[in-house]
C-alpha cells in the first residue's frame, strides 16, 4: 500500500455521550457495549423489530480524559444513511437520557495502528492487523494527514475486506433484507446473545438456536482472462450458478490488476455451500466467468445441516 492512512470519504461518525450511555445502546444495539475495551472497534447493527438490518456500523469508546468523566461512545457509519440513523436513535431515546450528535470527524484506516496514538484495532480483521482513526479535520487539509490518499488505496481496503468477507455499508448489507447470521455478525462479533434483548433479538436467536439460515456471505474470487472492469456492474442481479442450478448472486467486487482477478463477497444458498466446503476445487459461475469461493478460517465450520436449508 502507498500511503499509510487512508481517508474514507463514505463514512460518518455520531456521538452519544449521557450517565446512561452504554445502557441505553446495549438495550437497542446488537453487540454488547459494555464489553468494548479502549483502543479497539466493533461491529454492530439497528435492527427492525423483524431482526432484519437497518443500520450496520463500528462503534468504539470515547477516551476518558478525567476522573469523573463517563466518557462516550462514537458510533461509525455510512455517510448516506447517518441522518436517517441519528434520527432512528433520537426516537429510543424517549427519557432523553443521552445526548445524540453528528461529528464532523473524518475517518480514516491505517495499515499500522500501533504506530498512530489515537488509532483503534478493527477486530472484524482477524489475521490481519488494521486500525481506524478519526479526526476533526478539514477537507482541504485530508491531502497532508494521507499523504494524499489515493483510489488505488481505497481499493486496497476494499480487497482487504472482500478476502475476509467483510461487508460494509448499504450496497453491500441490503438494509431491511439481510440478516445479521446471513452477513456473519455472529461470528465477526458483533451481536450477542447473553446480554439480553435488543431490538430484534427474539428473532434472531429463533433463527441462530434453530437453525434457520438459508444463505451466508462468502468471499469470492473470479478468474477471467478477458476480465474488464465495467463488465461487473453491482447494481445488475449477477446471479451465480453452479452448473444449471442458480445458487446465490454477487454484493460487491473490487478489482486486482496486479493478480488480474476480482475479489468480492457474494451471498449462496447454504444447502450449496456445503459442496464448496467439502470440495475445494469445485467452481460456479457467473456468465462465463469462473468463480471460486475461498472461507476464512472463521467461517467454518458451517452450520450443520438441518431440514430448513432445504426449503
């Protein structure tokens, strides 16, 4: 990667700060806020009362400068849907226990966060070490905090999270759609079921304690000589196949030109995943294009089969 640090023009930071902060966080989000440490960020999501997925974001503490100080918690986002979240929160917070602001911090990504004092781990990365910042800076002067971050960087972070299978934001986590074991939030640790309700959470242990996901997000890797970028457009269906058999369809993609390969994140029918898993080697398909699926560690094992997967 070129430069260290990395501007993220598509992100927005909230902040909710108040005696009851935490509290009032934990009752509606999905992760458990009270087990955040300092200088790491997690993922999280607001769900519908249906326990499909309105908001994804990172959330992390503020730090706590003094000894009476409570402290804060800064909630990171998609810039297009930060009004409509700081919105959504505003109507929980019915006895006006916190106090809820838009920031003007900008975000950032470093390839080396123990060498940034303010940097946050990002513990959706498993084997690899990333960290976010933030800043109150001004537009003008981003060029001299990145070093005058490029759209080759941008893509880098992007590959990096499609490898993990790592999805972020609205075009990629479809809000009111997806559910939160379908994107692998349980596993990249960002909703507990030992805290207690939330927003959702009936629904979503019926689904996890019965076994009733369908389809999960994978990574992929498309190999095509005659690869060209406008081919893929992420707003079409581009359904993948496996033989005649439609199986899932593609979320997102970012471009290596030094491999020649695109790697994306897609999301397949469970009952079809278990061939992959057992068969490395096995491909699909997207048109002409040859797809392989390559899982994380973390992702496996899969779930075990059950009669649901099935419908």
């Amino acid at each position: 990667m070129k430069n260290e640090n990395i501007f993220l023009s598509n992100r927005a930071v909230l902040k909710i700060s108040g005696t009851n902060c935490l509290t009032f966080l934990n009752n509606i989000l999905t992760s458990d806020i009270t087990k955040i440490k300092p200088k790491e960020i997690v993922p999280s999501a607001l769900l519908s009362p249906q326990g499909r997925i309105l908001f994804d974001m990172l959330i992390s503490l503020g730090p706590i400068k003094k000894i009476n100080d409570l402290g804060y918690v800064l909630i990171e986002c998609e810039v297009t849907q930060a009004d409509d979240l700081f919105k959504k929160i505003t109507i929980y917070n019915l006895r006006k226990e916190v106090i809820i602001e838009k920031t003007k911090y900008k975000v950032f990504v470093t390839k080396n966060p123990k060498d940034h004092l303010h940097s946050l781990i990002d513990k959706r990365f498993f084997e690899t070490s990333i960290g976010r910042f933030y800043k109150d800076i001004e537009i003008e002067d981003i060029d001299l905090e990145t070093n005058q971050t490029s759209i080759k960087d941008i893509n880098w972070y992007n590959l990096l999270r499609y490898i993990n299978c790592i999805p972020e934001g609205p075009k990629e986590i479809i809000p009111n759609v997806s559910l939160p074991l379908e994107i692998n939030l349980d596993l990249l640790g960002g909703i507990s079921f030992e805290k207690g309700c939330f927003i959702g959470q009936e629904v979503n242990a019926r689904v996890k304690w019965k076994g009733l996901v369908k389809k999960k997000y994978v990574p992929i890797i498309i190999e095509n000589e005659d690869l060209s970028i406008t081919h893929y457009n992420i707003d079409n269906e581009n359904k993948i196949f496996l033989k005649d058999i439609e199986i899932g369809k593609i979320m997102s993609l970012a471009y290596d030109k030094i491999v020649n390969k695109y790697f994306g994140i897609a999301i397949i029918k469970l009952v079809h995943l278990y061939n992959f898993e057992e068969n490395s080697d096995l491909e699909c398909y997207h048109e002409e294009s040859k797809i392989k699926i390559r899982f994380p560690q973390y992702l496996l094992p899969l779930p075990k089969k059950t009669i649901n997967f099935l419908d």
